[in-house]
C-alpha cells in the first residue's frame, strides 16, 4: 500500500477534532519496520544531506539532527507530498475561524512556490538522533516569513526495545493562565501532527491563538531516531 493510500484511509475529521483541542493528534502506525529501519540506514549517508546541527553546541539540548538534500528520499517525498492537503484544508478553517485573510494553497508545489518568493528554498525534512541522556528543548521549527501551521513527526525506533523514555512533548501557552503540558509515548511508525506555531482556541466571546512548542523529554536509555516532516521550507 503506498503512503498516499495509507494517508487516504485515516479519519481527517478525527484528527481535525484532536487538533483543535489537544494542538496534536495520533494516527496509527503509517510507516513500517522496513520503511523505518532504512530511513534510520541513511543517517551515515552524508551525501543525502544538506547541513547537520549539534544541538548542545547551540544549548538547543544534546543530540544531532541532518536537514535532508534535494530529491528527498521517496517515503518522504511522499508523506510530505501527500499529508500536505488534508492539512491545507485544516489550516485555512484555523486561519478563517481567526478571521484571517491568509489562506494556503491546496497543494505541497503551491506552498514551496510562496517559500520560494520569500527566498526560502532549502528542504527541511529532517532526521533526528538521541542516545542515552540526549533530550530536545522546547522550540518552534519557524525558517522564515513563511511558515505552514502544522507540522508531522514520524517515530522511527522502537519505545521499549531500542530506547526508553524520550517521550514527545507538547507545551500550550495559555493567556491568562498557566501553560498546559503534554507528554507523548510512541510506538515505531507512528505519526504525531501537530501545531508549528499557533493554534486557534475558542474563548468566552471569540476565537483567539495559542502558542505551542514542541521537544523531547531526556532519553534514559538507548537510542532513538525520528523523522520531521515540515511543509515549509527554509531561507
């Protein structure tokens, strides 16, 4: 089954309603062991990508991550590609429920095609490395004026086996109340959509926007790769 049919089968609605209400929302395992298993081969393969950051050389936390090349490998030429309507649609009833006039296009070429205006034109899929100890602070993955509202992370080891703790974290700050944290287990393969930046949140008279961040909780043992899927590419 191609990632387009497995993307085709899950319930929209569903992940629609959890996003508006947790910024986040769980699909089954779209990925399987193979697809994960060579997505995690190729981080030896510099050839296959653009730049690779440190992050306690930047105090983002302790781990690496490498921003793929163009072309993209397959599976996630494909997620990127494919995840990216269902998504638009969601974003542009966020945008209209604000009041806002943006609107995004209907398809993955029509974004890339603004970023490129804006003089964002690196890919920004990328992988992420943990071993033991290794966490990632809380942080937005914004590369420009030009940022899609949604984002996907696709968890590629196996929670128990190959590493523990490592949990996905979610943090919305509320205003005029004290921020709302959520820790996430996962299991290989899995998708977590969530908010890039903002999400919209419905008030006592209107709808406003929170702010979200996203990280990793400190990996206790092991090791633990992951893969990020942004829409928007980077300047």
């Amino acid at each position: 089954m191609t990632i387009a049919d497995r993307l085709a089968k899950l319930d929209w609605e569903a992940i629609e309603q959890s996003l508006g209400e947790w910024g986040y929302a769980r699909t089954p395992p779209m990925l399987t062991a193979d697809e994960c298993a060579s997505l995690i081969a190729l981080y030896s393969e510099e050839s296959r990508f653009r730049s690779r950051v440190d992050m306690a050389r930047y105090r983002f936390g302790i781990g690496d991550y490498k921003y793929f090349a163009h072309p993209l490998p397959p599976v996630v030429a494909d997620l990127r590609a494919h995840a990216y309507p269902p998504l638009a649609r969601i974003a542009n009833r966020w945008e209209k429920s604000l009041g806002a006039r943006r609107r995004y296009p209907d398809d993955l070429p029509g974004l890339l095609a603004i970023c490129r205006r804006a003089g964002q034109t690196k890919p920004t899929p990328l992988l992420l490395h943990y071993e033991t100890g290794g966490y990632n602070c809380l942080h937005q993955d914004l590369y420009g004026d030009v940022a899609f509202p949604l984002q996907i992370t696709a968890f590629l080891s196996r929670r128990g086996v190959d590493y523990e703790g490592g949990e996905f974290l979610l943090v919305e700050q509320r205003p005029r109340a004290q921020s709302r944290g959520q820790a996430i287990a996962t299991e290989q393969g899995e998708l977590v959509i969530f908010t890039t930046r903002e999400r919209p949140a419905r008030g006592q008279r209107s709808w406003h926007r929170v702010t979200m961040r996203h990280g990793v909780s400190r990996l206790t043992t092991g090791t633990r790769y992951t893969l990020g899927v942004i829409f928007h590419d980077a300047k």
